[in-house]
C-alpha cells in the first residue's frame, strides 16, 4: 500500500515537472529608449553627470526591460544617418514601447554643432518615421518634448529654450495621434518653483576643485547630476501614469 502511494506521488511529481517545461514564461515588455545626450547612459567615470534615463530603468518590476539607446550629440537626422534607429526598428517586437526624446542637437545651428542640426521640416519627418515604423511592428510610440535647460531671466522667470521643435514634437503627437510627454514644460515648471539658485542643484553645477572628476570644476545648464536626472525621471513616470499607458501598471508602488 504504502508502494502505492509512493509511487502515484512520483508519476504525479514527474507529470508536473513534464508540464512545467512546456508552459512558456510571459514575454517582458521591453522599452527601448531613443534620444540625446539629457536621456542616455554614463559610465562611473562621468559621474555625477547622469541621464535621467538611467534612475527610470529602476522604478519598474521584473516584467520589463529596458534598453537605452540614447547617445550624446545626436540629433533625429544623425540618429538616423549613424545607423542607430535601424537596429531598434529591426528589433523592436509587438507590445514594446518607445520613448523618443530629441531637439537639443536638432536645434543646434552655432558653427560648431552645424554637423548635429536638423532643419524643423526635417526634424517633422523624422518623428514621423520613428512613429511610422514602430508602429509597423505593433509597438507603442510615445514622444517626449527635449527637457527644458536651465534659463531664467533678470526677474527669476524660467525662460522656454526648445520654442520651436518642442512645438513640433506636440503637433506631430496629435497628428497622428501619438501619446506625448511634455517634459520641456514640466521641467520648466519645476525650475520655477525652485528658483534659479535651488535649481542649479539639478544640473552638473560645480566649483573648482569640488569633485575629483572635474578639478576645473563644471558650469552646465543643460546636463543632469543624479538629482536632476531623478526628477526628470520622475516627471516622465507621471507622465506615463497620468496618460494612463498599460506601461503604467508596471511601475513600482512602495508601501511604507
């Protein structure tokens, strides 16, 4: 009897593990993350200067997976030119979301950037293809304002610094239709309410001698300490929520 028993227990046993190998674990939603130099990755090296697309790879559970491939200096045309959307478009598979933030370099017309910029027509036709082909493979689109750099004028009010193509990222999102984020505004909105002294404890601020890295020191008010970063993190991840994108069920909630 007991034999028996033993036995049913074990066919019982190597049927579940048979059944187990069969049952295939859900697909990770991937995001891919296409920008500049404000969105991307940087080594330990560089720090603190951090893109604040690298604290937002960590307020999501297990089931995604996220692959920044923001790079410095880039524009939509040179993105494009350098081969670097055609292995995301290739890759991407159905259910995938695509962050797309660009418009600090296609903007860029001084001498010494004349190789980045794009011409606003252009940069148009650029958001649309990235649109275009991402949705071709039945990904989600989700366009995203170039964040705001830090101006303010003589009586404390944040100065807008993407006029032009921020403008152009909302018309071509209600065009076709597209989820945006208008991280310019947000960001500036937040620049207002610190002030213009509070806020340069956002960006890569430092006096001579102040950190290791920068012996000269660093007076940029365009790029992000780890602060920075966090917040603009942050504020795309409520953005995330507030458009009410499937993503958002997917991004952690800590409970004290």
């Amino acid at each position: 009897m007991y034999n028996a028993v033993k036995w049913k227990y074990v066919i019982l046993l190597g049927g579940m593990i048979i059944l187990s190998s069969f049952i295939t674990p859900p697909k990770k939603i991937k995001i891919w993350m296409i920008g500049d130099s404000t969105m991307c990755l940087y080594g330990p090296e560089r720090a603190p200067l951090t893109g604040w697309g690298m604290p937002f790879a960590v307020f999501f559970d297990s089931t995604v997976q996220v692959d920044n491939r923001a790079r410095g200096g880039r524009s939509t045309r040179t993105f494009i030119s350098e081969n670097r959307w055609q292995p995301v478009s290739d890759s991407m598979q159905e259910g995938d979301y695509v962050l797309i933030q660009f418009g600090h370099n296609d903007e860029a017309k001084e001498e010494k950037y004349k190789d980045r910029y794009t011409t606003p027509e252009d940069y148009r036709k650029n958001l649309i293809r990235f649109i275009a082909e991402t949705r071709s493979k039945k990904a989600f689109p989700v366009l995203i304002t170039p964040v705001s750099r830090m101006r303010f004028d003589k009586d404390g009010k944040a100065q807008e610094t993407h006029v032009e193509y921020s403008a152009i990222v909302v018309d071509v999102a209600k065009a076709q239709n597209v989820p945006v984020i208008d991280l310019d505004k947000e960001s500036r909105d937040l620049y207002q309410k610190l002030g213009p002294e509070a806020t340069k404890l956002l960006f890569m601020q430092l006096e001579p001698g102040e950190h290791p890295f920068y012996p000269e020191g660093s007076k940029d008010n365009t790029h992000f300490n780890e602060l920075g970063a966090r917040k603009m993190a942050q504020i795309v991840l409520a953005g995330i929520r507030s458009l009410d994108l499937e993503l958002a069920k997917h991004v952690v909630v800590r409970v004290k």
